[in-house]
C-alpha cells in the first residue's frame, strides 16, 4: 500500500506563497513515513494559482523531496496536476510549465478532460489530443476532482487508459466500494495503481485491490496511515480498530473549513502557517474548529504512540 498526501499551499502575510513553509511540510510528510505527494492538487487551491505560481510550488516540492529521496534512500513520489484551464491551449501550457518544474507523474483533472460533461467519446477525443501535446515520456494520471463538477471515470475510460500505456495513477474520489472493486478488476495485472481518496472505505477497497491512499487526512496524522500501510494484512484485527479512528476522523472534511483546519493542524504539528487560504475566509476557521483540530492531535498522538508498542 501506497500513502499519499494532497499538498496544501501555506501564503504569507501578503497573500504571497509561503514556498519556505512549503518545503517544511515535504520534511514533515517525510518524517511521518508518507510514500508521496500530490502536488498542486485541489488542496493546493490550483484553481486560485497563477500558472507562474503551480510551477513554482511544484518546482520546490519536488526539489525537496527528490533531496530527501537521495539523502536517505527511500522513495518519495511526486505526482503533480495543476490541470485547472478551460481551453485546450492554456491546459497546453499550464500542464508544460508543470512538467518542467519536475514531477514523477503529470496527473490530469478528468472534469477538464469533459468540460461539459458530453460523453465517453468526447473525453477520449479531449485526452488523445492532449497527450498529443505533452512530451512522450511523461508518465499520467488522472484525478476525479470534485470541482467545479465531479466527472467519474468510466469502464471505457479505463480500457482507452490502459491501452494507451501512458497511465500509470488514479485518485479514486468515487466513494464506492464497489465501483472501486470494479476497476480494480479491471486494472489488475497492470502499472496503473488505483489510489482511494476516501477514508471511510480505505480498508475495503485495499481488500478488493486497490493500491493505496490518496488524501487529505494525511494532512493531519500520516503517522496512522503509514502503520496501516505497513500492518493492514499482517495485523487484520488491528488494522480494522485503525480504519475505524481514521474513518470516523474523516468526517471532518465535511464540516470544518479545510484547507484552513489542516494549516491550524500544521502549527500544532510546530510549522507556523498563517491562516490564510484563497478558497476561504480566514474567519471560517473558528475557536470551535481549532478545538476539533486540537482534540483530534491529542487523539491520534496518543492511538499513535500505542500502536509503537
């Protein structure tokens, strides 16, 4: 199994880039036992980025972690989007300008792929003529980005994917186990890894295949992920205890002011963030949100320190 975190992007007093905080938090996700990053993702407020500045985050992102790669031997991944335009020209450019900030694989945002929500067809159309337009050596992905429409991936999609052989990711945001358990079948025996985006049926969809965790609750205690990771088939009973705190912390994506809550958790974590996002008020991140998110730290420092024995 596979954990990925979905990068958030702290700012300045200013409302400039905190790029310095941002290398902070590669060190932190190392540290915790993260496999990899989703760079300039929707966590990372894409749509709120100048292309000048997706390439730039990236380009620190992937620099610090290709650095720790090397420093300690282990595998740090790098999948970067910042797919966000709606014309086919400015996806040209913005999806290039990623590229050669650095990534490990180009991950495209299927919405952008069918902006109009059309059909199979038209989204295969779409991706054949930007794959046309990118290097062909770039390895991809796709994500199934809730914004500004969620555009699943169908069956068809997936086969178009394997046979074209430059897919090797996905971020499942279905939340269906069985859906997943569907194009797991389908994508067994190949390169292209399924990463679930719901914590909720984490366990189930690794038990029908799935090859890991993409989300933002590694924002907050990759610590957990990682033992699950490492232990969800060698201690089964254990590993269901876990899904149910991960599971039922998860629930926070819904009722509290993310990304604001994960850059409140960031400074619990010691990382001075400033509580500053381009998708949200400042003010939303309330005293009863950074009590949740002070509960929630007691919480999972303390499960994680049991699960070290």
């Amino acid at each position: 199994m596979e954990n990925f975190t979905t990068m958030i992007t702290p700012y300045k007093k200013d409302g400039s880039i905190d790029y310095e905080t941002a290398e902070k938090y590669v060190d932190w996700y190392f540290e915790n036992g993260l496999d990899g990053i989703f760079s300039v993702c929707q966590s990372s407020e894409i749509f709120y980025l100048s292309t000048e500045e997706k390439a730039e985050l990236n380009r620190r992102v992937y620099k610090r972690a290709k650095e720790l790669e090397a420093k300690h031997g282990r595998k740090f991944t790098v999948v970067s989007s910042g797919h966000t335009s709606d014309s086919f020209e400015d996806q040209v450019q913005e999806l290039r300008a990623v590229i050669e900030s650095g990534t490990d694989a180009l991950i495209l945002i299927t919405n952008r792929l069918d902006i109009n929500n059309e059909g199979d067809d038209v989204f295969i159309s779409n991706t054949k003529k930007l794959i046309e337009a990118l290097p062909p050596d770039v390895k991809l992905g796709l994500y199934e980005c809730p914004y500004p429409y969620k555009r699943l991936v169908t069956p068809k999609i997936l086969d178009f994917c394997l046979q074209s052989g430059r897919f090797y990711y996905m971020k499942d945001t279905c939340c269906d186990t069985k859906i997943m358990a569907e194009r797991c079948r389908q994508l067994k025996g190949s390169d292209f890894k399924l990463l679930n985006a719901n914590c909720q049926t984490l366990l189930e969809s690794l038990l029908n295949g799935a090859d890991g965790y993409c989300g933002i609750m590694c924002n907050f205690h990759p610590a957990l992920y990682s033992w699950f990771g490492k232990n969800y088939e060698r201690e089964p009973e254990r590993a269901k205890l876990v899904q149910s705190i991960i599971g039922m912390l998860g629930f926070c994506e819904i009722g509290l002011a993310y990304p604001l809550i994960a850059k409140y958790h960031m400074c619990l974590c010691g990382i001075e963030t400033e509580n500053i996002a381009r998708n949200r008020n400042s003010e939303e991140l309330t005293e009863y949100a950074k009590s949740c998110m002070r509960q929630m730290k007691t919480a999972t420092d303390y499960f994680g320190n049991i699960l070290k024995g």
